[in-house]
C-alpha cells in the first residue's frame, strides 16, 4: 500500500446488541479513548488502537478492503459476507480470530405455528424472507430444495403476516419475537456467537504487535469472566 498505517483501527456496531459489549470487552482490555464530534471515530488514548463505529453489515467489507484491521461481529454477519466472497470467485478474505460467547443467537427457518413440519421439503416452491439471502441460498442447494429467496433488509419476522412470505429465515434467541408473530422455528441453519473477525494474512506495519497485545488482554479478560 502506498500509506502505512501504524495504528491498529477496530471496527464495532455504532449501535445495537454487540454495541454496549464490544465497548465494554475494549475497556476491560485497558483501551481509553477520545469520541470524534460525529461519534464515528474514537482515538484511543492509552493504546494505539481505534474504533470506527459502523453498521454490522460494513464491518466485514471494512476488514476485507483493509480499511480496518479487526472487527466485533456476528458470525452472522461474517458466513454471509464470504459466501458473497466465493460466488464471486474471490477467495474467503476473513477469519474468526476469536469467540466471544455472547451474542449468541441461531438462523433458523420458521414457520407459521399451525403448520405441521415435515421437513426442508415442504419448503419447494415457497417464498422465504431473509436478510442472509446467500446462506439460506447455500442452504436450500445443500437441501435440494428450490424455493423463492425474499431479501429483506430488517423486520423479516413480519414479512408472512404482509403477504411478502411465506416462511421466515431469521435470527432467534430467546424465540420469542418469533412467538409473538405467530411463527415457530423448525431447522437451525446457523449457530452464531460474536467474534473478533480479521484477516488470514498477518497485519504490517507493526500492528501485528498491536493486535497481539490488544488480543493478550482480551483473552484475559475473557477468562475473568468465565
Ligand atoms: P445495524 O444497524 O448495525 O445493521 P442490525 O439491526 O443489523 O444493526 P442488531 O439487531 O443489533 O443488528 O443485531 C446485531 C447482531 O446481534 C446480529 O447480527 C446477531 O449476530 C446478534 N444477535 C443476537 N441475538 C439476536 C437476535 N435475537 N436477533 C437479532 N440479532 C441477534
Ligand atoms: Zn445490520
């Protein structure tokens, strides 16, 4: 590249669920840090390391282009940033360099809750609401099933009771926004957790040290909290 950065840049959730715990697993690795006018930027203050605050969907992007070095995302997220990877030919860019055991949540298919389940076969032919359309798509073709994939951008969980679906491909937790709609899980297509993704390849510029010390905390942190 024809800049050097040596400051290693993190990309976290602006706002949302991993928001408030990718903050707090920082700070608890010693990292302070000075808030840009925007909030869209955080110089950190006792380590060379910086957050960028951005929507979750960008931060694999972010890390892929090398415009961040790491990132607090869901696996989520991450499985369907390197399928949109490989259908392009392009090798998968990013890895998951550490589990962070919360977050946790699964993709699951769900039906509306008189239906009878019988299997990935009463799918054919059907329309599906999603916001991860290529893992569902890798799905069904592991299946064997030909469905119609319905890309959503949010409020998936709705999409049967507006006449866009028929079938939901959405994030539960607890199962009960699913509930709450009528609907109820019936095959789990992902088990996800957040992670801290980065590269396959080594950081340069000195920030490879950065990220070990930065990693070296975290992994302590971590079992404190076990
Ligand atoms: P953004 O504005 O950053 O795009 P978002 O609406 O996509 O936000 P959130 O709803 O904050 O994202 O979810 C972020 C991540 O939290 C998900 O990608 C997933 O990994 C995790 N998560 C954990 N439990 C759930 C859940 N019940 N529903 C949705 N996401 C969950
Ligand atoms: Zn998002």
């Amino acid at each position: 590249p024809a800049t050097t950065r040596d400051r290693l840049r993190v990309a976290i959730q602006k706002s949302g669920r991993l928001a408030e715990p990718a903050r707090d697993l920082l700070a608890s690795c010693g990292l302070t840090w000075r808030e840009s006018r925007d909030k869209l930027f955080c110089y950190g203050e006792s380590l060379p390391v910086d957050l960028l605050l951005v929507r979750d969907d960008d931060i694999p992007g972010l890390i892929a282009d090398g415009v961040c070095d790491l990132g607090v995302v869901g696996r989520n997220v991450l499985v369907e940033h390197d399928l949109g990877r490989t259908a392009n030919g392009q090798a998968a860019a990013l890895k998951e360099w550490r589990q962070l055991g919360w977050g946790v949540c699964r993709l699951d298919i769900a039906i509306n809750d008189d239906e009878q389940w019988t299997g990935p076969e009463q799918l054919a032919g059907r329309r599906i609401a999603t916001s991860f359309p290529r893992t569902l798509e890798d799905w069904l073709t592991d299946k064997g099933v030909d469905a119609q994939v319905v890309t959503l951008s949010g409020s998936v969980e709705i999409a049967p009771r507006l006449g866009q679906a028929d079938v939901v491909c959405d994030l539960v937790s607890t199962g009960g926004t699913l509930a709450a709609n009528a609907l109820k899980p019936v095959e789990t297509l992902l088990h996800s957790e957040a992670v801290i993704a980065g590269p396959f390849a080594p950081l340069e510029d000195g920030r490879e040290e950065i990220a070990d010390l930065l990693l070296r905390r975290m992994d302590g942190a971590l079992r404190l909290k076990e």
